[in-house]
C-alpha cells in the first residue's frame, strides 16, 4: 500500500473531508488537545492518545488541597500533557461499564440510540434514566432483518458524580 500511494491518498482524503466539517466540530473531534482523565483511587491521571493506545502522560493525588489549589493543579496536570487549553473527557474504568451484545431490528437503525434507550432495560441490569450508554453496529443480518450491536452501559450516578468534580476542577 506504501509503494502504490495508497496511505497518501488516504491522508490525503482524510484532510479534504475534515476540510469541509464545521471549525467548531472538527475541533470538538480532534484527539490532538484532548486529554483522557481517569482517577484511580485518589490519583487523578492524564493520558494522551498515541499510536498504541492512550499513554499516560501525568498524575496527581488532589485530596489534600484546598478547592482552588485543586484546580490550579489539575488545569496545570493537563496542559502539561497536552498542552495549551484542553477538551478533557473522562474515562471509566472497564470493571465499571458493562459491554455486551443485542440485536434490534433494522427498521431501528434510523434511531439507533433512541430505540437502545427504549430496550435497555430490557437488555442491561439498568433502565435508561439511570444509565450512560452508547453502541455500535458491528453487523446486519439480511436473513433475520437484524442489526448486531455492541452495547456499553455504566450506572449514571458514578459518572454524574465524576462530571461534578471535573467541573469544579474547571
């Protein structure tokens, strides 16, 4: 694929795309500026993507800070590992999200999340109202009318919670 180009063409595609997505979107949607965070324990962690996965990048225990020293040490943790001003998004443990697979029906897929929301229930230990969830088509079946899927679901009150704190954090 090298040799015939085909990694240029594709990068080169890739940008002429991006080109035509809104600023504000293509930014929301950049991995580059954005900074992972997990906490585990008490240790609040950064990491960055990077061609193997996400990479640590820094770490900080905040407990024994007063609210403000909290944040300045936290806002300085990540522009630290990805410099400048960050979109920060939270990462949950894989103990914490459940991930199965379901089938819905294919007239489903219009409104996906919608229609998963509806099942939840249904399909997971917890109704929608209080959960986190997405999923992904990983495959139809013409035979069965079905849509295969990938569904991940946490409890919502431990992310709220986490939300909480990554905001007073600023």
């Amino acid at each position: 694929a090298a040799r015939a180009g085909v990694l240029e063409f594709l990068q080169w595609w890739t940008e002429e795309l991006a080109a035509m997505v809104p600023a504000g979107w293509r930014e929301r949607f950049s991995s580059r500026g954005v900074a992972y965070v997990s906490v585990v324990g008490d240790q609040w962690r950064v990491s960055r993507l990077s061609s193997g996965g996400l990479q640590e990048s820094g770490r900080a225990s905040l407990a024994s800070l007063d609210g403000a020293g909290r944040g300045a040490a936290f806002r300085r943790m990540v522009a630290d590992a990805v410099g400048g001003a960050a979109n920060v998004w939270l990462v949950l443990p894989r103990e914490d999200v459940l991930v199965r697979t379901a089938a819905m029906p294919l007239a489903a897929e219009e409104s996906l999340r919608d229609a998963v929301g509806f099942e939840l229930d249904r399909l997971t230990p917890l109704a929608a109202e209080h959960a986190c969830f997405d999923c992904r088509v990983v495959g139809r079946n013409s035979a069965t009318q079905t849509l295969d899927l990938q569904l991940a679901v946490t409890a919502r009150a431990p992310v709220d919670a986490r939300l909480d704190q990554l905001r007073e954090l600023g």
